[in-house]
C-alpha cells in the first residue's frame, strides 16, 4: 500500500509528468551531462524552508 501525502494541500505548483530517459537520449546526449569528477566539487547553500517566522 502506497499512500502519497502532500505538504501543500494541492495549492502548489504543478508537477509536470517527466518520461523516462531512453537510451538512445542517453546515448546522443552523454556528452552533455555534467561530470562529477572535479576535486574539490563546490560548495553547496541548501536553504530550508520548513520553518518559517512572522
């Protein structure tokens, strides 16, 4: 049993229905992708939203 539980009471913004890649997009289209192979790889700022002030 699966059950989906939403935070936002369906007023969010829609959520757009993505295919899977296939691989032939895969294949034409490798070139593209960004490599994670860099040292070091960056920094990060990862914001939360979950609690909010007035």
């Amino acid at each position: 049993l699966i059950v989906e539980h939403s935070l936002d009471s369906g007023d969010g913004p829609p959520i757009p229905p993505v295919k899977h890649c296939t691989p032939e997009f895969y294949r034409d289209h490798q070139h593209l992708a960004y490599k994670l192979i860099s040292e070091p790889r960056g920094l990060a700022l990862i914001l939360s939203n979950i609690h909010f002030s007035s």
